[in-house]
C-alpha cells in the first residue's frame, strides 16, 4: 500500500514541480482539475478571478501530499462509512480544515472503488436473472416433455406388448417349420429320393450364404421383411439363412429320434407335436387374450394458436428493463462531472438546493408558484424536476429545469382532473403516472414528450389518498395515506392486488428498486416495505413529534451508499437516515429555516 501511494505522490510532484511557469518562471504549486491547468502562486490569482466557479476544483501540491501521504486505502474499502456532517459545525462551508481535506485523487480512488463494486454487484445481478430465465424456460419445457411422455405411455406399452408378440409368434413359427422340414426329410430318406423340392417341401429357394448377426434376428427387421413378404413362403425364404436355417434352428437329433421311435415317422411326429404343445399352447393362449385387449387410438391434432401461446409465455415471463438513478460508467468521467442534489420546497414559493456532491452547499431559489400540498407530487427525470398540483394550483403542473435553475414551464392540467396531493411516479420511458389526490380516485398518466395528459383507469372505492407511488417489474405500487394498505397495479392486464402491512403510513418514498420507506408519525415507526417478498422490516426510527409534520425522501449518493432525508414544519424535523447503518442523526439545522411540511422534495443528478 505504502508502494503506491508512494508512486502516485512521485508521479504528481514531478509533473507539478519539474515544470515551470512560462508566464511567470514560477514552479507550478497548483492545479486545477476542472480545465487540468497547471499553475504557480501567481497564475492561481488571476485564475480565479476568470473562472470563480473553479474554485472548489483548485489544490495545493502541498494539500494533495498530505492528503496522499495520510491516505488509508482500508477506509475505501469500507464506503458506507460517513462522515460527520460539516454543517454541524460552526465552521464556514468555504474555510477547508486541514485536517479533514481529501483530494481530489482521494475521491477518485473512492469514485473507481465504488464503480468496481457497483458493476460487480450488477454483474452478478444479471446473472442471477439470466439464470431465473434459463429456469423459467426449462420448467416450460419440462412441462411439454412431460406431456408428451405422458400421451405416449399407453402407445408405448402397446407396442412392447405386440413385440413380445411377434418375439412369441416368430419361435412358434420356427418350431413348425423345423417339425415340417424333419417331416419331409423322414419322407425323403424312407423314399430314397433325390427330390427335396415337391410340393410338400418348405422352399428354401435362396441358398446364398449371408453373414449371420444379431441385426437379423432384431424385431425391428423381422418386422421389415414381413412387411414386404407376400406370403408365409417368401417370409420364410427371405429369412432361411438366419431365422429358418434349418441346420442350425433344428434342436433334434433326427436319427437318435428315429431309433427311439422305432424308424416310426408317425410316432416321431406324434412325440414332436406333443412336445410343442407343451411348450407354446399356454403362451399362445396369453397372445390371443393379448391381442383381445390391445386398444386403438385416434389421434386428433389441432394447430395450436401460436399468438395466444405467444402471449401466455409473455406473460408467464416478463423482462423490464429500469433505468438506473445513476448510469454507470465505466472510466467514471462523466460521473465525476455529475453532481447530486437535494431539491426541497417550503411554503414561501421557493426551494433549498443542497449539493451533497459538494460539501452541502447550499443555494436557496425563488419560483414563481406555491408547493403546499405537493409532497407525494415531484418526480425528477434527468435535470428536470415536474411538480403536480398543490394548494392554490390544482390544475397546474410546473417543470424545473436544475441547470439553469428557473421554470421551464408551467401548463394547465387538461383532460383529466387536477388535485392536491397527487401522489406521481415515473416509468422510466415516456410517461409520469398520476395515482388519486385528496379525493379523487384515479390513475392518470402524463407524456413528457407531448406534454399531454390522458386518462388511464379508474379506480374503485376504497382507495383514497396515497403517500408514495413506485413502478416496479411492470406494476404501479401505491402506499394509503392511514390505512394499512398498499395497492398494486398491473400495467399490462390493468388489475388490483392489495396487500395489507402493519403501519399506518404517514409519509412515504422508495428507491425505485422494489423498497418503500414509511413513516408512521402516530405510533414513531419507521419500516422498509419490499413489494417482491411483501416483507416488512422495523427500521430505527426518526426522533420526531407528531406535531412536526415530517416528510421523507430518498437520496442516493453513491452505488453503496443511500440515505433517507426527512424535512417538516420546521428545521427541527430536518434528519438523515443511513440505509446501509440504519442510524439517524439531525441533519442541515442551520439552513434557513423555512416551513417545508406538506411540500416536494426530491434527489437529482444531473
């Protein structure tokens, strides 16, 4: 570790030092990162006063050395470690202490650390769905190959059955040609002839002499050569040097039977008959009552419509793709330029821009419009903020650009009915949903493209006013406002599911990741709600009164780090609450103290 903060700090002191000023032949002692400009004492003066926005990414070689040299890189190991708030303290946001200065390097190391983690995190998370997939597919697909196996039970036991029978006929029939043809032989040698072809003779026509294998003996081929046998004789001939050769089928021995029989041919014939009786009359018995009790089948086949099965499977498995509050990126450029906010309104017709990228700084901005009854009603979508309705603009919707800090636009709420306490989602592509109000009962949607609002479903009795509403896995959650209630949506088949929980919610808001976070200010609990699992878990609570009005927001501030901020009646309720350490501490209690209770808040990164 000592080895590479020793180079880093060699490498940056020789870029620094060794290269000097050509306007001033001054060694360079700074820089700054914002325009990676090298500069000495007295180039930093005129600097600033060009570019005094710049300020904040100016360092001292002297600064980045102590901070480099005091560098622990176990402490970037563990990143949900915080520190303490700065302004907690009476000390300036402008004054830098010493003692707590971190360079910008030391953020980097922080920044490419957390982008490791964070994109391993997601690797695996991909993973794991790409997997839940293959297993979702494969249950299907066992199911099909059960199905089939199923529907070819019966056929299968048949057609064993019938082989057995064919096996069964086959040696039957072998044991009476052999008997004919030691008949015929006994006659020809009591004759003296020469003839072994008359008419009473089994033929055996092809004499030609084939390689005997176990292929010929195989139900399969004797099936094949009954099939084009015209006749018993042609069977008989197609198989008489495998099936029916006679030297090698025929189990007496002739002349050692003659002899025992007296060179009676009749009582020889007597003996053989009798002894095939004894061995197949039974089994024959068995094939005939088989052959009774075999079935047949009629198979009916109907083309499956492939565009309702098509939209079964869709809707057994579905993929939906949530864009991230925070793109990764993986040489983490443009998120060192990317900067994270709190925007918090209050009742005066403005709002508190903290920059908790940047030490909380804070800028305090005036618009033109009143936030009451807003807190449910603010979404961000990239670096625009959209509030909806609201106390005394119930049929207004603003959009906030935070770039330029200044209204975008402000436009009526045409087609659908304004309200307070409108309770706004975003689904990540063209649409910000619209769930209820103080009284009405609804979900509407807004088009952000067209800026064109359109009713969508009309909800039943019994929903009434919702604190925090989130889309997940193409389904719309909303929290009740009281009641022990959490809806959901499904944005496909447009159905209701309720799930009771154990709280009666009096602010609420999520991470849109599955999670809410809700405060119930009349029994002082905090919970973390997973809509997947339907699992509740106490968290520690916010020390706040129910006379205080508390309203909660989540913030992200890095990809392992998440807080829950709470703003009310006074800066009495201003906390911040650790996700990751489930601790909670007073937070931002020098700000202008502004009556912030029932109105917007939010987190935006731009």
């Amino acid at each position: 570790m000592n080895n590479i903060k020793l180079t880093i700090m060699t490498h940056i002191v020789k870029l620094i030092m060794t290269i000097k000023c050509l306007n001033h032949q001054k060694s360079h002692k700074f820089i700054c990162y914002q325009c990676n400009h090298l500069m000495c004492s007295k180039c930093i003066f005129n600097h600033s006063k060009d570019q005094p926005d710049h300020f904040n990414q100016i360092e001292d070689i002297d600064e980045i050395k102590h901070s480099l040299s005091t560098l622990k890189l176990d402490d970037i190991i563990d990143t949900t470690t915080t520190t303490t708030n700065n302004h907690c303290s009476n000390n300036s946001n402008s004054n830098k202490n010493s003692n707590n200065f971190k360079s910008q390097i030391n953020n980097k190391l922080k920044s490419l650390w957390e982008s490791l983690r964070s994109s391993t995190s997601r690797y695996q998370r991909l993973s794991t769905t790409e997997n839940e997939i293959k297993q979702h597919f494969e249950q299907l697909h066992q199911y099909l190959t059960t199905e089939e196996h199923k529907l070819q039970k019966d056929i299968f036991n048949d057609k064993h059955t019938i082989i057995n029978q064919i096996d069964n006929n086959v040696k039957n029939l072998k044991y009476l040609i052999n008997t004919i043809n030691i008949l015929n032989k006994l006659n020809n040698n009591n004759n003296n002839s020469s003839d072994n072809n008359d008419n009473n003779n089994i033929s055996n026509e092809d004499t030609s002499i084939i390689t005997d294998t176990t292929t010929f003996y195989s139900t399969t081929t004797i099936m094949e050569s009954i099939t084009t046998s015209s006749s018993l004789q042609s069977f008989i001939n197609h198989n008489n040097q495998t099936l029916f050769y006679f030297d090698k089928n025929n189990n007496f021995n002739i002349d050692e039977l003659t002899k025992q029989h007296s060179n009676s041919s009749t009582s020889l014939l007597l003996d053989i008959i009798h002894k095939y009786n004894n061995q197949f009359n039974e089994s024959t018995t068995n094939t005939d009552n088989n052959n009774l009790t075999l079935s047949s089948y009629k198979l009916s086949i109907k083309q499956p419509d492939f565009n309702q099965l098509n939209s079964i499977i869709k809707q057994s498995i579905k993929l939906d793709k949530i864009e991230p509050t925070e793109s990764i990126d993986t040489t983490t450029n443009n998120n060192d330029n990317k900067q994270s906010y709190i925007f918090t309104t209050h009742h005066e017709m403005g709002a508190t821009l903290i920059n908790t990228s940047n030490n909380n700084s804070i800028e305090e901005l005036k618009f033109d419009y009143q936030f009451d009854s807003t807190a449910p009603s603010i979404v961000s979508i990239d670096e625009y903020i959209y509030i909806f309705g609201g106390t005394g603009n119930e049929n207004k919707w603003i959009k906030i650009s935070m770039k330029s800090k200044s209204i975008e636009h402000i436009g009526d709420i045409k087609g659908i009915r304004g309200d307070i306490y409108i309770s706004v989602c975003y689904d990540g592509q063209d649409h910000i949903y619209l769930v209820n109000g103080y009284d009405i009962r609804r979900i509407d949607r807004f088009n952000i493209k067209t800026m064109k609002f359109e009713s969508y479903h009309q909800l039943p009795y019994g929903y009434g006013m919702q604190v925090s509403s989130m889309i997940f896995k193409g389904s719309l959650y909303s929290v009740a406002f009281s009641p022990n209630l959490i809806f959901q949506f499904d944005l496909t088949n447009k159905t209701i599911t309720d799930h009771q929980i154990d709280i009666k919610p009096w602010s609420g808001c999520h991470d849109n990741n599955g999670n809410f976070f809700i405060l119930d200010m009349k029994n002082k609990r905090f919970i973390k709600y997973n809509v997947e699992a339907n699992q509740t878990i106490n968290l520690n609570v916010i020390p706040i009164t129910y006379e205080q009005y508390t309203y909660v927001m989540y913030h992200r501030e890095s990809p392992t780090s998440s807080y829950i901020y709470s703003f009310g009646s006074s800066n009495g309720c201003n906390f911040k609450y650790s996700i990751e350490s489930n601790q909670c501490e007073p937070f931002f209690r020098d700000i202008i103290n502004k009556n912030r209770a029932c109105s917007a808040s939010t987190s935006i990164s731009f």
